[in-house]
C-alpha cells in the first residue's frame, strides 16, 4: 500500500518467487514465449537458410510474404511485424542494414559554389544545353535497406553479379537511352529491347572504348541534331576524362563539366534525384520476380 502496489502483483510474485530470483537481472517481464506455430516457423526458417546459402538476399517483405503462402492451412496467422521480429531472435537471424559513409572534401563549400557558377554561367551567358550522365551499378540480387541474414555467416559474392547501367538526361527532360554493360567477355544471342543498349565488358564498368561506344551509339542516335551546345556534367571517372575521349566529345559540341571527387551526392543531378527511385524500382521488379 505505502508503493501502490497492487494486491494481486503482490501474490503473482510470490507465486512466480523462484523464476524470478533465476531470472536474468535485465529482464523486464516474464513473457512465456510460446509458439504459435512451430511447425510454420520451422519451415520457413529451413526456407530463409537455403535463400541465404544460395546467396539470395532475403528482405522483412519478403519472409512475411512466404509465411503466409505457408500459412494457407493455419487458423488465425496474423504474420505482424512484431511476430516477425520475435521469428527472427527465435531462430538466430539478424537484420543487416545499409549503411553510407561519405567524407566531403577539404573546403567542399568553396567548390560546390565555385562549380554552380560554372554552370550557371555557361547556361546562361553562353546558351549552353546542360546534361548529366551517371554511372549507376547494380546487383542481380538487388539488396533492401534492411536484408535478413544468419548470425555469423560470412557474405557471399558472385563474381559476375553485377552490371553498370549508364543513365543520361538533359535539362530540358529529354531522356537518353540507357547503356547497360554486363560483366562478360561475350553477348549472348537473343532479343533485346531497342529502347536499351547492350554491351558487355570483362569487369563490368565504363573505360575509354566503353565512353566511346556511348558517344557513338547513345549520343549520335540521340539528341545530336538537338542542340548546338551541350555542357555535360559526369563525375570524374577515368573513362571520360582521357584525352581522346574529350576530343571526341568536342567533334560532337559537347563541353564537360566534372564533378570533384566527395561532390557527387551534391553535384550530380541523377545521384540526388533519379538514382535512388531508379534502383528502388528494379528492386521492387526483382522481388516481384522471385
């Protein structure tokens, strides 16, 4: 009475004396933990190890997904966030999220503003057509924010799992064929779509013959005969920066503008506005897909 404790608590504990004295000092409650579908939990837990060995990446969506496809037959499977979270301490998973660590440059304000000037100035003084072209990467298995995975399991990666989409737009909304290069020595026969182009390249990424194949068969079937002066804004990969590569960019009346490095996520237009809905979509296909 003098702690407003209630009665009955009062005789619970006594009732509950030596749990309670054995219990970890931590603990708050004394929650049975009884499950409401071993037989369930047990199948898709066997389910989410084999996705996991088969380096498969395995997202919350997707787990609940499964458990109600298993789930057909059992009365009254809620399948809530909160049972999901207690699935995954029960059976010895842990959530991985995704993390990004960026480091600005020393002075970065200076050459952000400095570079906004730049091409400021050359849209407006000089009449220039401003565009941007972005590196963009990507997994087959196209990971979530949050991915499920074992405790103590190491990552496993696939050499050729990857490919680099290359993403080009103008200011004016005109939108560029992509580029998707795939990390092969030879293209596979079969029917693409025209409204992509398709190349391969032993590591996966842009160097100096993959730039000129941009120019020639993304640029000049594009919007060549469309401006008379193009300012491009690219990040600073060696592929475009080398000599020949900006001679030829020149022969077709496009200047370019490279962002400095640790500038990207600040400068670069399809990195702060197209490259993160882009990949959210192509993740939202593939789980769709498996």
């Amino acid at each position: 009475r003098k702690f407003g404790v209630n009665e009955c608590n009062i005789w619970l504990w006594r009732k509950q004396k030596e749990k309670l004295l054995a219990a970890p000092k931590g603990k708050k409650s004394m929650r049975s933990g009884i499950v409401k579908w071993p037989k369930l939990e047990d199948k898709l837990a066997e389910w989410v190890t084999n996705q996991r060995v088969n380096a498969l990446v395995m997202s919350r969506l997707m787990i609940r997904m499964k458990a109600f496809e298993l789930a057909k037959e059992t009365n009254h499977f809620t399948g809530c966030e909160s049972w999901l979270t207690w699935f995954t301490r029960r059976k010895g998973f842990t959530v991985q999220l995704k993390t990004r660590i960026s480091q600005m440059p020393d002075e970065y304000e200076e050459k952000l503003c400095e570079f906004q000037r730049y091409v400021i100035k050359m849209g407006c003084e000089t009449q220039y057509e401003i565009g941007s072209m972005d590196e963009v990467p990507i997994c087959f298995n196209m990971p979530p924010p949050e991915v499920i995975k074992m405790v103590q399991m190491k990552t496993i990666r696939h050499k050729k799992s990857h490919f680099t989409v290359v993403l080009t737009c103008m200011a004016d909304g005109t939108k560029l064929k992509p580029r998707i290069t795939f990390k092969c020595k030879t293209l596979s026969k079969g029917t693409f779509l025209k409204a992509v182009i398709i190349a391969v390249h032993e590591k996966g990424w842009m160097n100096e013959h993959e730039a000129k194949d941009w120019i020639d068969r993304v640029w000049k079937a594009g919007p060549r005969g469309l401006y008379d002066k193009v300012l491009l804004v690219f990040d600073a990969f060696r592929g475009c920066l080398h000599t020949s590569i900006r001679e030829r960019l020149k022969k077709v009346w496009i200047d370019i503008a490279v962002i400095s490095g640790g500038l990207t996520s600040l400068l670069q237009p399809l990195d702060t506005t197209v490259n993160k809905s882009f990949k959210d979509k192509i993740h939202s296909l593939w789980s769709n897909w498996v």
